[in-house]
C-alpha cells in the first residue's frame, strides 16, 4: 500500500486511464446539500489566495493489465467532479457561463473527462456501475433524453442551475482553476492487499469520528500548533469536562441555540451545519462563547446552579432522564445570570417547566412532541418583553408569569393538562409500567412532598435498592379474594398498576404475594426475619400501616390522598400577562385546535420571513415550493407515496396542480386539509411546525 498526496488533476489526468467502479460499491448518491457545500468550498477556494483545499482520500487497486484503477474508495468524489465539469462545459455551449477561450474546454475534456486512447471502446476516464454509467454516458454524450430517476442527473441539472444563476458565482475559467486547486491523498493498493476488506473497513461506521470530533478538528486544524495546543487546553477540554466527555449533545443544543432554531438539527448533521454556522465566525471567538455556554449546560445537565435551593429543584428534572428542555434552560440561565434575576424568580421558572413535564408524564402524553416548545418559550418570553419596550408600555410582569403564559395558550398535542384531565390521570394511570425514570421522578417527589427528614428515593431506586411494590399483589390468593369480596376482579382491574397501590419498599419479594397483615407488619420464616411496611423508612409506605385491611375503600383513601399531594406539588399555573393586541392574529402550524373554516388569510410567516400569499391554496404552494429547494431528496422521496405528492403516473389532473417536472400536489382539497398536508411535510422534513405561522383577519366581536 502506497500513499502519496497530490493535486486531484495530477492523480486524475492520463490518455489511457479509466477509473472503474467495482460492482461491489453503492449507487452515486451525494445529496444536493453535499454538492452545495462542495460547489461552495470552490467558490471560496477561487475567491481566496490559497493554493489547495483538502478534496479526501481516493483510495485505488489495479483494475487488469492496463492502465485503469479501481476505485475501491472516492467514487462519490470522482463522480460529482465529472458532473460539475460536464454541467460547466453545458452551460459554456449555452452562453450562459463565461469562458475567456475554447481552449479550457478542451483541457476539461482532455485531464479529467476522456480517456481517448485507453482500451475500451468506451473513451471515457470514469465507468460507474451500470445503472449510473447509463445515466452518465447521456450527459457525456449530450444526448436529448437523460435518465431523469437517476441521481447521476438530478445533481448534474443541479450544478448547471448553481454555475448559472445570477450573478454568476465562478466563470468556466474560475471554476476549471479552482477543481485543479483541490488536494487529494491517493492510495494505491498492491496485488497482495485485500481490496475488499480495505473497502469495507473504509466504510464501516464501528470507527466514526462522532460530530463533536469533527468539529474539533475543525476548530483546531487551522490554527498553529502553538495555537492548537491553548485552544485545546483553555477551552475544548473545558467544554469536554462541563459535558462529561460527551460534546455532542452540547454541541447539538448549541447549534440550536445560535442559529435560532425550532427544532435540533438532525444528530447525524451537527458537523454538516456546523460548518454552514461558522461561515465567517472567527473559530478562537467561537471556543470561548461555546466554554461559557458549555458552563450553563453543565449546570442543567448536573443540577449544579447557584444555590443549594435551586440546584435541587433542577435535580427533580434531571431525575426525567430528558433533554428536551436544555436549550432552554441554558438560554434561561445565562439571561438570568445577565439581568440578576432574584434566586426566587429562577426558581418559579424551573417549578413551571417541572409542573409542565409532570403533569403530561401523569397524562401519558409524548415528551418528544415537546421538543420545539421549549425551543421556542425563551424566545416567546423575549419576543412579549420586546413588544411592551417597543410600544413604550410599562409591563408589570415577570419573567415567570409571561412564561407561564406562554406553557398555558399551547393546544393541542403540546398542553399543559388541565386539572380534570390530571386528577382522572393520576387514579388511573398504569404507573407500575412507565419509563423508570417517570418512576424515579414522580416517587421522589410523592416521598418528599412535605418537609422532614429527605429520603433519597432516586439514588435508592437507581441502585435497585428500592424498588416500586404493589400492595394488593398481582395474583390473588384466597385470603385477598375474602378481603375484597365478591367483586375483587373488578377491584384488581380498577386498581392494580395505579399510584394507589403502589409504595416504596427494600422488602424482599418473600411477602409479595402474602395476606395484607404480614405484608404491613413483617414475618419471621425459618427464623429469617422479613420486615413489613411498619419497618419501612419510606413516608409512602408507612402511611399505609394505619389500615387494618386493604379493600377498596381503602384503596379510594389513598387515592385521594395521592391526588392532594400531585394537586398541592403541581397546582394549575396562574398568570395576569396578557400580549398587546395585533393587527392581525397569528396561527402557528402547530396549534391542532385550529380551524380554517371562514378564517381569511393576509399572509403567512416561514423562518421568520413574511410571505403575501392571501389564499390557502397558494400558501400550500409557495410553503411546499420552498420545503422542496430546502430538502430536495426528502421531497422527492414522498412521490406516489399514497398522501398527496403524485407524478403523472398517478395523478388525478381534476384535482392536482403540477409544481416541478412530472409533480403534482393534490390541491382540490378543503383547508383543513391542507393543513394536514402541510403538517405531513413537516414531519417528514424533521422541520418544527411553529415555524410556520398563518397571519388572519381578526375575528371581530
């Protein structure tokens, strides 16, 4: 195995040279948002002084006898570098991209395109594999049809729109000088190296580099190794010691966090839009914003605030086992440390976002529904603070109270459940089977609901040195079934997983299944000693030695009793904010509550930019045109899926408005519908649905 770095254009260049794809390797398949960021690291490398810009590793073995080389790792690389010079040397034969003289055409051809005295009848230096090499030899050739189903096409059309737009970000010159700039590290196998294994190691994913890996190197590599050395030791190790050596999650909440989004990035593309971020960001400015946020993680993720008081309040969330809330607490607490706000007032706001989770855990409703909720409350609080100072109104409430207002307005699948729904919840819910973190959190918080010595249930449940019981056993023996007369089946199905009887207990499992009195007072077996709740240091558990039987009526006490403490922990919040009033009143997506019916559109609002559209019809239009440029291969893939995306095979024309070549969007449907088209797309396309906010007519009085 040899290794050699090299211009692309050296490595490439050869009469007689083919690069072959074996059989073995995928389809071409680099995203547009991979050709995007190529076609823009080309457009810096043309517009700046460097010499070179790293292009990968292009990984070779002997093909045959020849000349030509298998390529065993670099096909996408290879491929798209053809696709790019093929679309410029289209768009050149167009007039549409400048060209000082033929001559640069024939260089593109000769170096990177043709192999005009190879072996093969087939004079071209590049041989996908055969469905690709279809599409390609099309392109090569000019031929009027191409395979629109292939990749291969998608991104060549793609780069030609890219090279000519206006104005025009390269000319064919710029662009042929730039690809000759890029640097490429070749590896040629030899004879007695196994390309196969070589291949597969290459692109197995058990080595990865994680996203905070890259980004690392990213923010490191450029710099000196002087400077690399006091980056590292002044901030990136700090960052990894505030994160316990897992940057990622921070990294991601970071992102989130600057670029304002309503939802995360994806975990697989925190490097991709991290480099989209740092566009023009000065990387050593960067590691010291990223150490101070990392330090307001730190304090979310550990419980580790200002005060004792407040650090233990944090560790009721921290007992959830959720990330959903940490974008906005780290915003919270850096506005909290900036504008001095009182330990109180930090406080109330962490008891809201608890009493927020609680009750939706109660209710049995999703935790990941919450994700753009609590990606958007800071900003909501913000935004109702900034519109009282811009219309120079004195606004008399806190921080707290506009954010309680904020939890309450949402509807929908994001609500805080009301007090009916929370009681009902709690003498129902089947709390034996929930997520084990949802126990740890509610026990705890029922065990230490009123001031006393604290028994640390999360810590003891964590060990397994606590564990949840029930009361009234899962399989009734005679003496139970006496105990609860005729209708104990319905009894035991009414009762069995609920809070009411369940406890605490480091009890062995010896006196499960015993009569109630032994279970309350303890036995002696073959002069083993097992205690009974009486010997219990838990309050839950000690509280239910009072009773001398266990039926329903006893059942039914508890039950009001665990509904009192839940009630007394998380009352219904209370707030006397109210928002000015608008001109217009705004809908976010998000809101599943609302209706269409007689509403009349002026407009819509998407990441944060106004649109005029003042029908439904033509805002379903514009928001999928725009979804489509923003995430093309999802798109693309929701076609003749049986929703509302058709191609002309199975389109409807009565009832489709076409919207690309071969796309249709099924239009002929009521608002409502096209809400849920809408709310279809948004899923689909990982994007928050509160970015897209309908602006209407006031309802009048």
């Amino acid at each position: 195995m040899k290794g050699y770095a090299k211009p692309l254009h050296e490595f490439i260049e050869g009469h007689k040279i083919q690069f072959v794809i074996p059989v073995y390797q995928r389809n071409y398949d680099w995203l547009m948002d991979n050709c995007d960021q190529l076609f823009s690291d080309l457009v810096k490398l043309s517009h700046s002084n460097r010499r070179s810009h790293f292009f990968g590793s292009i990984v070779t073995s002997a093909a045959d006898s020849s000349y030509n080389r298998l390529v065993i790792d670099g096909q996408q690389r290879l491929t798209t570098i053809s696709l790019l010079l093929l679309a410029g040397i289209k768009a050149v034969k167009d007039g549409a991209v400048e060209i000082s003289e033929e001559s640069k055409l024939d260089e593109a051809y000769e170096v990177f395109l043709k192999a005009k005295f190879c072996n093969s009848e087939r004079k071209i230096k590049l041989v996908p594999i055969e469905n690709d090499r279809i599409a390609y030899d099309k392109i090569f050739n000019e031929e009027d049809s191409f395979d629109e189903d292939s990749k291969i096409t998608r991104n060549y059309r793609h780069f030609y729109d890219l090279l000519t737009r206006k104005p025009q970000a390269l000319s064919f010159d710029q662009l042929l000088d730039a690809i000759e700039r890029l640097q490429i590290i070749s590896i040629e196998l030899d004879s007695d190296d196994d390309a196969q294994l070589i291949f597969e190691s290459l692109n197995s994913t058990g080595l990865a580099l994680t996203e905070a890996d890259k980004i690392r190197n990213y923010l490191l590599m450029s710099l000196t190794p002087e400077e690399q050395q006091v980056c590292f030791k002044n901030y990136w190790q700090k960052i990894e010691q505030a994160t316990e050596n897992q940057p990622t999650k921070f990294l991601r909440d970071y992102l989130t966090i600057q670029q304002q989004l309503q939802r995360p990035v994806r975990q697989s593309n925190i490097y991709y839009e991290w480099k989209k971020y740092m566009d023009g960001h000065d990387r050593k400015d960067e590691l010291v914003k990223m150490l101070d946020y990392a330090h307001y993680y730190q304090q979310v993720t550990e419980a580790k605030l200002s005060t004792a008081k407040l650090s233990e309040k944090m560790r009721h969330i921290c007992n959830i086992e959720t990330d959903v809330t940490n974008v906005f607490f780290i915003q919270f607490l850096k506005y909290a440390s900036a504008n001095n706000l009182s330990e109180d007032e930090v406080f109330k706001v962490v008891d809201l976002v608890e009493n927020y989770l609680a009750r939706r855990i109660v209710c049995n409703m999703p935790g990941n529904a919450l994700t753009q909720v609590f990606c958007a409350l800071h900003k909501d609080v913000l935004k109702s603070i900034e519109e009282y100072s811009y219309a120079n109104v004195e606004l008399d409430n806190s921080y707290s109270d506009i954010l309680a207002y904020h939890i309450m307005r949402r509807d929908g699948n994001y609500q805080l459940p009301r007090d009916m729904q929370f009681v009902e919840s709690i003498k129902t819910r089947d709390a034996y089977h929930m997520l084990k973190p949802f126990q740890i959190f509610l026990f705890e918080r029922l065990e230490n609901s009123v001031h006393g010595e604290y028994n640390d249930v999360a810590t003891d449940m964590k060990k397994k040195d606590a564990t949840i019981e029930h009361i009234m056993p899962q399989t009734l023996n005679g003496d139970w079934k006496a105990m609860l007369g005729d209708n104990f089946e319905e009894i035991q199905d009414k009762y069995l997983h609920t809070f009411a009887n369940l406890t605490l207990t480091g009890i062995n499992s010896e006196l499960s299944n015993k009569p109630f009195e032994i279970k309350r007072d303890g036995k002696t077996i073959e002069n083993e000693v097992y205690p009974g709740y009486k010997n219990s240091k838990y309050r839950l558990t000690k509280s239910v030695t009072s009773c001398d039987k266990w039926t329903e009526i006893e059942l039914q006490n508890r039950c009001n009793e665990i509904v009192a403490t839940f009630l007394r922990l998380y009352p219904l919040p209370q707030t006397t904010f109210k928002p000015l009033p608008k001109p217009v009143d705004e809908v976010s997506l998000e809101d599943e509550t609302f209706t269409p019916t007689n509403r009349q559109l002026k407009g819509f609002r998407l990441y944060d930019n106004e649109y005029s559209e003042t029908t439904w019809k033509d805002m379903l239009l514009r928001v999928v045109k725009m979804i489509t440029e923003k995430y093309p291969d999802i798109v693309d893939s929701l076609y003749d899926k049986g929703s509302y995306f058709w191609t002309s095979k199975t389109a409807n024309l009565d009832y489709c408005t076409q919207i690309g070549v071969d796309k249709y969007l099924w239009t002929t449907m009521g608002n409502k519908s096209k809400l849920a088209c809408l709310r279809y797309l948004f899923e689909k396309c990982d994007i928050a649905e509160s970015e897209l906010v309908m602006l209407l007519e006031p309802v009048k009085e």
